[in-house]
C-alpha cells in the first residue's frame, strides 16, 4: 500500500495501516490527537494511547477511549480491515472521533432527566396534597352539621360515667369497665374536637411523645372487647401483637389510638371465622411502623387506589366510608404515610410509617 500522506478531515482523525499494522498514512487531526509528528509515525506501529492493539489484521474494534493530550476529551476509535475488490485483505483503517460533546450533552441529557423526575415527583406530591385539602374540606362541611349533636351526646355518656364511678367501688371488675366506657367517650370527644377543625391548619403544638406499644395495648384492651361485644369481632379471631421496644414518635395519643381502631376494625370485619391478624411494631431507618396483616378477603386494585377516598365503601349501608380517609388525615398530620398492600383472597397489610422521636425532621422521605 502506497503512502498516503495527509489526509484532511476536520473532526475525525484518520490511520491507514498496512498487513503488518504498520502506518502508511495519518492525516493532521489523528497527528493532533496524538501529538505525534506524522512523518514519524509513517512506518511506526500505532501509539500505545491509540486504544488496545487489534488482536489480528482482520478483527473489527469499536471502543471508546480517552484522548492521550487534552484532559476530559473522550474519542470513538473504530478499527476496520479494508480489502481489495479481489477480496484479498490489504490493511486496516483507523477512525478516531471526537465525541466529547455528545457525551456531554448525553450527560446534560441525563442531569435534565433528573432534574425532570424531581419536578414531576414535587408535581405528583402538590396534586396529592390539593386532593387531600379537597376531602379534607368536603369532611369539614359535612362535619359542622354534626358535630354538635356528637358533643351532646358524648357529654351526656361522660356526665353518666361519673355518676356510676361515685357509686361503685373502684377495685370492682365493673369499675374497669366504666374506666374503659369513660375513655372511649373522651376518645370520641376528641374526634368530635377534630372534626370542627377538618380544613383548618393542624395544630400540632400539644404533640409530645407517644409509645406506639400503649396505642396497640389500649385498643386491644378497650377496642376489641367493645366490637365482640356488639358482635362486630368474632371471638374466633384472633389478634397476635409483635411489639418491638423504643417505637416513640411525637403526636396526638388520642388521634393514633382512632386511627389504629379504624384499621384494625377493617381487618376484623375482613377476616374469616378462626382467623388471625398481626399488629406489630418496628424501627425502620428513622421511622416507627405499626402494621396490621389480616388475611381475609383482601381487595381489588380498584377498590386499593380508592381507598382514601371519602365516603367510598364496599359495605354498602353498613359503612361511611370515611375510617381509612380519617386515617390518612391522621398519619398525614403526624408527618407520616398510610401504605396498604392487599391482594383478593389473600388479606392485607396496612402499615402506618411516622418519623422516630429522634428523627423528626428525617432525611429520608415516608415516601
């Protein structure tokens, strides 16, 4: 192969190498790229900083490599064999390409893509919040009309509990029952308070420390006796509390205490006769999760995506359809997340994940 001496491409940096991979021609820009004077390179072998060697005259090399000289430069080298129109084999062909700035764009492509993601993340977190203020404002309407009949009634109840704890003797089986009668209806006062409040900012100054190992023991103790009672919970059930020590957050005791009731209340009616449910609490990078597991029915996708949604029921007249939205309402002002994984027939697992006394400003998002 005859020398071929310079030839001129202004991006693109050119070898032509002969049977023995030896340089019979190189124009300016592969010399540029190599700092290599091209009338020294003409017979030489390729520079060590021209990529890997080809292993034999015939073998086809696409790499990327970084540029020998200019720091941050990155190149394409593709490595050919050339033949003749006899098909005999008379050398190879060395094409070095600057792609520097493809790769920046690439990585400016990439960067963007983020940054696009987080925007639409922060979308998706402002839309959820509009829809939350939306249930939140149609639960306060329809709660202005009702809560005044419910602090009548609660009153009387309580008015009634103090009555009976005067005339009975407080070491008597019945006093624990009238101590369990007078903290649900205090319980339901506080409820009666927040519903007057749905729609207006939260007030979380009278927030302290609340072990989630007392919120699980009140409700078994208070709770489920009540719904066995009244013949909600079957005496078949049975309900396996996994408490974990140290499950502090800060919040409202009354408030997680309803909010457990609402869940584990939904697990019960959706067990079958002779089945079990698993309240239990953990520590979890920063957060504390109470969970409860059933494994009853279960639920549908469908009815799994509108589970928050106010007034949805799949219990016809017997439900309000408001238990789960007052439950994500909950953990929501208490800076946590309501995560609930069902499948038919399988049963469900609803977690609520708040932030650790310690951690109340997490790093870590509940999301």
């Amino acid at each position: 192969m005859t020398a071929l001496g310079h030839i001129d491409s202004p991006e693109r940096g050119v070898i032509l190498l002969d049977n023995n991979l030896k340089i019979t021609g190189i124009n300016r820009r592969a010399s540029i790229i190599f700092g290599i004077d091209p009338l020294r390179l003409i017979g030489s072998e390729l520079p060590e900083s021209a990529g890997r060697r080809p292993l034999r005259s015939d073998e086809v090399i696409e790499e990327v490599i970084d540029s020998p000289l200019e720091m941050g430069t990155v190149l394409h080298r593709y490595s050919s064999p050339i033949y003749a129109t006899n098909g005999v084999l008379m050398g190879r062909v060395e094409v070095y390409s600057d792609i520097t700035a493809r790769r920046r764009l690439e990585k400016e492509i990439v960067e963007r893509n983020t940054e696009l993601a987080e925007l639409n993340r922060h979308l998706r977190e402002a839309q959820e919040q509009l829809l939350q203020s939306e249930r939140l404002r149609t639960l306060g309407e329809m709660a202005a009309g009702i809560a005044h009949d419910l602090n009548n009634v609660v009153g009387i109840i309580l008015g009634n509990v103090q009555l009976a704890k005067r005339k009975i003797d407080a070491n008597s089986p019945a006093a624990h029952c009238i101590e369990s009668i007078e903290m649900a209806a205090r319980d339901a006062a506080e409820t009666v308070r927040r519903l007057q409040e749905i729609g207006k900012p939260a007030d979380t100054s009278h927030y302290c420390e609340v072990d989630l190992n007392e919120v699980v023991d009140d409700v078994l103790r208070t709770a489920f006796p009540a719904w066995i009672e009244r013949g909600i919970a079957s005496t078949e059930v049975k309900v396996v509390p996994k408490l974990q020590e140290d499950c502090i957050v800060i919040g409202n005791q009354v408030e997680l205490r309803e909010a457990l009731a609402n869940v584990l209340l939904n697990a019960v009616q959706a067990s079958h006769p002779g089945g079990q449910i698993e309240i239990t609490t953990s520590r979890n990078r920063g957060f504390v999760e109470l969970t409860v597991r059933d494994y009853g029915v279960g639920m549908s996708e469908e009815v799994r995506k509108r589970l928050f949604d106010p007034f949805f029921t799949t219990r016809g007249a017997a439900g309000t359809g408001l238990g789960m939205n007052m439950v994500d309402a909950i953990i929501t002002r208490h800076r946590g997340k309501v995560l609930v994984e069902s499948e038919e027939g399988k049963g469900t697992l609803v977690t609520l994940r708040l932030p650790h006394r310690g951690n109340r400003c997490p790093k870590v998002s509940p999301y």
